[in-house]
C-alpha cells in the first residue's frame, strides 16, 4: 500500500458515483490536489454497485426534473464529457397508473413536467403495450411515459468517471475509513483516517447511506437514514424485447426492466426500518416476485438468476442535501439522493463544482440546502420507487 498524502485542497468522503463525479468536475475546474478517500477496497463497492440502473426525469418536483435533465444531457453524451464511453440506453420510462388518486396526480406531474421541457407522454390503455409488450393492463387507466429516459450501467458510468478524474490528477485512496473530522475555530481542518490524518480547508461529504455518521464527527444532523431495499434478476426471457422500457407499477410498487436478456425486478417495501443490513430476507423475494406475475403474468416461466440488497440513502422529503453545513465552515454534502443517487450523479457532481468554484450553478439546487429541515421549507418528493 502507497504512502498516502498528507495535505490537499479538497477531501472528498465517499467512493460511490456521487463522490467520484463530484471529484471529476471539480478536478476539471483546476480546484487544486483533490483526495477521494474510500473505506472499501473497490470504488462503488456500496450503494452504486447495488443501483437498478434507472434514469428518468418525471419527478414530481422542479428541482428533480431539473437535475435529471441536466443528468440525461451529460450521460447522453458521456464519452465527449470525460473521453470514456457509457451507454445510456433510451428505451423510456412508464408509469401505470391504477387508482384515481394517482392518476389525478400523476397528471399535476405532467403539467409540471412538461413546463420545464420535459418530453413526456400520457398514454390511455390502448397504447401501452406497443411500449411495453405483455404487460397485463387489468385496472390500469392511464400510464405516463418519457421516452427521453432509460437505463445504464452504473459501473461504466462510475468507471468513466474515475479515469476522467486520474487523468485530471485525483487521487484515490482505497481501505481508508474516515474516523474523524478535525475542527479548529469552526473550521474544518482536516479528517482522521484509518491510515492516518489528512489535511485540507474543504471536506465534501458524499458518504451515501454512511453520510449521517460523518455528520456526527462534528456533531451536525445530517438527516439520512440507510434502508434496504432488494432486487431480483431472471434467466434469459425469449419474450423481453430490445425496446422493452422501465415500467413501474405505482399501486404495487413494482418496477421492472430488461436486464441481459431476462428482467431485472425490484419493489420498495415501505415496512423496512432503517438500519445497515443489507441481508437478503426470502420474504420480501417471494413479494417482488408475487407483483411481478400479477402484472407480467408470463414471467411464470421465468428463473430467478440473482438477487441482492443495498442501501437507499434516505432524507425525509426524498431529496437530495447538497450545499453548506451550517454548523462548521468547510464541509460540504452531496448526499441523500433517496434511490435517485445513478441517475442525478452528473448533475450533482457538477453543480457542486461549480458552486465550490464560485460560479452559478446551472441548477437552481436552493430548496436542496442542508438548512431547510431546520427552517421547515420542505417540499416532499412524491414520486419515488
């Protein structure tokens, strides 16, 4: 194991997508010797590894559209932005919609969604299955649909990241648990490590699910809660076809999407108490396969290949915290991204530059600053999977 250094100009605490994108616009804008640290021997080993691989933009809120499609934008054009490719694969985002409530919702999203420039469809019954082939229309009313929106792969998203960052002269340091942040006159100083100290003026806090205990190394709130949440993955499906979108059954929670040549399945199962544990329960299996045949009754055929759990990184409205902490000078959070964290990476690493360098962030991020909980400004993100 390499010496590791002992100064730079910015540490960054997390080495999962959000942390390691964060590292690269800010390398990008000559901030200076930067420093990831990660506790892991692999960078996203955590939360970023475990991702569905999800990327929409039909959010229920300005912020969130906003941040998607600045996120769409850069990963559409990945290999230009940071010289290695990544395949953003647009098959479309679908949304079937059941109850009255959710439709009537859902069409506020619409609105909303289309004010910003958001390319979105409402879609009657009669015209979803030449989207989505063989998904069961029994009780659906209506389904919104963005065609804009797809899927990706996290690692190679992540790992175009990291080489645009060592080219740029980050430096990544591996098995190295951050165990203390020092302070001096309300000023970040520094941070203790497992392999020894570092210090810096500027510490930024992507730590995902673990970004609540590096608040309390300076005793700050910061109101994140780790909850699992379970995926499974089947054979190969002769009947899943190359186009075939995201769907999201909203009523069941069900979501679904081509994985390899079989689906991948997920489903949030709300009863879940926050904790670390990433075990993987049979029961909570049993139910995402129990939604899955209710509302694809042709994956009776299918056999499971895989299954995991990770952690989502949960805040009380379902938004991201990215800005200040108010409690010291120098620490900065990129956290919180509620099962959104793939998705909206580029866009937070970016703003978050450009913040850290004085320039106007090409996302209005104000309602996501870390004061909002204590002023009681909380806007709550509806549509979340």
């Amino acid at each position: 194991m390499t010496t590791m250094r002992t100064k730079a100009d910015a540490i960054i605490i997390g080495g999962g997508i959000i942390g390691v994108a964060t590292a690269f616009y800010l390398a990008r804008r000559k901030f200076g010797q930067i420093i990831l640290l990660e506790k892991d021997v692999l960078l996203g080993a955590g939360a970023t590894s475990k991702a569905a691989g999800g990327i929409r933009a039909q959010f229920s809120t300005r912020v969130n559209i906003e941040m998607s499609i600045l996120s769409e934008k850069i990963m559409a054009g990945f290999e230009e932005e940071t010289g290695h490719e990544a395949l953003f694969d647009r098959v479309g985002y679908m949304f079937l919609l059941e109850d009255d409530d959710d439709v009537k919702r859902f069409r506020a999203d619409y609105n909303l969604q289309k004010s910003v420039g958001l390319d979105v469809q409402l879609l009657n019954p009669e015209d979803i299955n030449q989207y989505a082939p063989h998904v069961s229309l029994d009780g659906i009313q209506l389904a919104s649909y963005c065609p804009g929106d797809g899927l990706g792969d996290p690692h190679e998203f992540l790992t175009g990241y990291e080489k645009g960052a060592r080219k740029l002269g980050v430096e990544f340091e591996f098995g190295c648990e951050v165990t203390g942040i020092e302070c001096k006159g309300g000023k970040v100083c520094g941070v203790e490590t497992s392999r020894g100290g570092v210090s810096s003026p500027l510490v930024i806090n992507c730590a995902g699910p673990q970004a609540g205990v590096i608040g309390k190394m300076i005793d700050a709130e910061v109101p994140v809660q780790p909850v699992r949440r379970q995926i499974v993955t089947t054979g190969e499906l002769d009947f899943v076809k190359p186009f075939f979108p995201m769907v999201v059954d909203v009523k069941s929670g069900l979501y679904c999407h081509k994985e390899s040549r079989g689906m991948l399945l997920g489903w949030a199962d709300k009863s879940v108490e926050p904790s670390f544990d990433v075990s993987i329960d049979p029961d909570y299996t049993d139910a995402i396969l129990e939604k899955a045949l209710h509302r694809i009754p042709q994956l009776e055929q299918a056999e499971v290949a895989n299954e995991w759990a990770g952690l989502y990184e949960v805040t009380p409205d379902h938004h991201a915290i990215i800005g200040w902490e108010p409690k010291v000078e120098g620490m900065f959070h990129v956290v919180g991204f509620s099962g959104h964290g793939f998705m909206h990476a580029p866009a937070a690493g970016l703003v978050t530059a450009q913040v850290l360098t004085g320039q106007e962030p090409s996302v209005n991020i104000s309602k996501l600053c870390p004061t909002r909980f204590a002023r009681g400004v909380v806007v709550e993100e509806t549509n979340v999977i």
